[in-house]
C-alpha cells in the first residue's frame, strides 16, 4: 500500500520516491497544494476502487495517516 500511494504521490508533486517518508506532511513537507492533494484523493478511490469520506480526507496530514485510512477502507 505504502509503494503504491508513494508512487501516485510522485505524479502530482516534485518529490522523489526516497525523500517521501512514513512522517513526511503533504503540504507543508512535500509542497502539495489543495488542488494536488484533492486530485490525488480521486486517482487514489479509481486506483483502489474505494470511496474517502471528504470529512475525513481533511483530517489526513502525513503520508502513514493516509496509509493508515487506505488500510482500513480496503480491508
């Protein structure tokens, strides 16, 4: 799940896979913007065939939390 959500991570941002770690926050560590994290929210439920919750998707600031929920709603 990690390698994955890494690798969807890399299309919306200037970021390298190595610099993208367990801690690292989307927008203040790794540059997204709202837009970015939003659009990446949406190619993640068509890549995972799942749905996030908007209310939830606020909450997500660090790479492990979105890890964490992906976790859950594929479980």
């Amino acid at each position: 799940m990690y390698e994955k959500l890494v690798n969807i991570m890399c299309e919306y941002v200037d970021v390298e896979p190595e610099n993208i770690h367990p801690e690292s926050r989307f927008m203040e560590d790794l540059g997204f913007t709202s837009f970015d994290f939003m659009s990446m929210l949406g190619e993640i439920e068509e890549e995972f065939d799942i749905e996030i919750e908007q209310g939830m998707a606020v909450d997500i600031r660090t790479v492990q939390e979105a890890v964490d929920y992906l976790e859950k709603l594929t479980a």
